[in-house]
C-alpha cells in the first residue's frame, strides 16, 4: 500500500530528523514537497500514526491517507516524478 504522510510541526526549533529517521524506516519513499512524504509499506494508516506520533511533540499536526493512481503533479524532479509513475 502507498501512504501519504503529511505534518505540521508547530513547536519551535522543532528537530526534524528523528521523524524523517521514522519515516524512512517505514519502507520505499519519496519525499517530494517540504512537509509530504510517500511510503509504500505493509503497516496500517493507524499503525504509521503511532510509530510517528513517538518522533513528534502532541502539538503537531499528522495526516495519513492511501495515495494511488490517478494523480497528478507539476514542478516536481526528475527522480520524484519516476518514483510516483513507478509506485502509485
């Protein structure tokens, strides 16, 4: 399954790599815009929502859903664009 990840990361001077560290610890991804990432992985929306939750403060903001074709985009590299063809 490909899950979109999306977050809002609302304290200040917020480190983010202990949540990048656990969103690529989830499987093959792509992180195509500053705050969305894509992950194809056997977990449930709820199940990445708990491993996430440990690698950011209650303040913030996390959305989980299903990506899959058809979609579109613009602006995005070469290397994102064939990762999103190639897994969605």
């Amino acid at each position: 399954m490909v899950y979109s990840i999306s977050y809002d990361l609302n304290r200040p001077g917020q480190d983010y790599d202990d949540l990048y560290r656990a969103i690529k610890g989830l499987g093959n991804w792509c992180h195509p815009l500053d705050s969305t990432w894509f992950v194809v992985c056997n977990l449930t929306a709820t199940q990445i929502r708990d491993r996430l939750k440990s690698a950011s403060d209650y303040t913030d903001g996390i959305l989980i859903t299903t990506a899959s074709a058809p979609a579109a985009w613009n602006g995005l590299s070469q290397e994102v664009s064939d990762w999103l063809n190639n897994n969605l």
